[in-house]
C-alpha cells in the first residue's frame, strides 16, 4: 500500500464520519477541510503510518504538509511546490497552536480510531492480494 492510498483512506474516513456527526463546523469534503485549517490533524494521521514523516510549513505560514521520501503530501496526494515550504521551526509550531484549527473531543477520537482501523484493515487486504 502506497501513500497515495492512506491518504485516500484517510480522506474517505473523514467524510463517511463527517456525514454521521452532520458537523456545521467543517466542510464536507476532506480536501477542503484538511487544506483550509486542519491540514496539522491530518498531518498527525499520515505521521501515524510514517514516522519518518517531517513536518513542512508552507512559507506564508498558511498550509502545511508532510516530506516523506523526498516527497511532500497533503489532502490532495502529492504536490509539486517543494521549494514554497520549509522544515517546520519551533516558531511555526507555535504559530499552528494559535491559528490553526484542530478537531476536538468525539470526532477526533473517533475519526483517529476509524483511520487507523481502515489504513490496517486495507493493509491486510493488499498483503492478501500480493501474497496470491
């Protein structure tokens, strides 16, 4: 399973949980949502399954985005603007504590406990397959 996959998984888990919960709060769409405020929390989700992950703040301070294997990622899969981002500083972490969004409480349990489920789940399912 490659990366584009458990960002796909991640970003499915998000919206079937966003239509149980009816949150007016988010958007519907993951991609909105994890590019417009909650780019951190789904950066802490994809951290999950790559410890290796680096966080990297755009550098207008607005999105950030995982480098993994000298690839950077978000929502919308792999991005190709490498140069307008930095490895994230102290500073910027301060930064994303005050200004950016974070899911709370229930959703974010459940939406954390639902990826991880899904991601290993989908795991076995193409170890099975490679291993016919």
């Amino acid at each position: 399973m490659d990366i584009i996959d458990v960002i796909n998984i991640i970003n499915e888990t998000y919206e079937n949980i966003y239509k149980e919960f009816n949150s007016s709060f988010m958007y519907s769409s993951a991609q909105i949502t994890f590019t417009n405020g909650y780019c951190y929390d789904f950066f802490c989700m994809l951290k999950r399954f790559y410890p290796n992950a680096s966080l990297m703040m755009k550098n207008d301070k607005m999105h950030c985005a995982a480098l993994i294997d000298d690839n950077l990622y978000d929502a919308t899969g792999i991005r190709d603007d490498l140069f307008d981002f930095h490895l994230a500083t102290g500073t910027d972490m301060e930064y994303i504590y005050k200004y950016y969004g974070f899911f709370k409480g229930r959703f974010k349990t459940l939406l954390t406990n639902e990826v991880v489920k899904n991601v290993l789940s989908n795991k076995k399912s193409y170890v099975k397959t490679l291993n016919k």
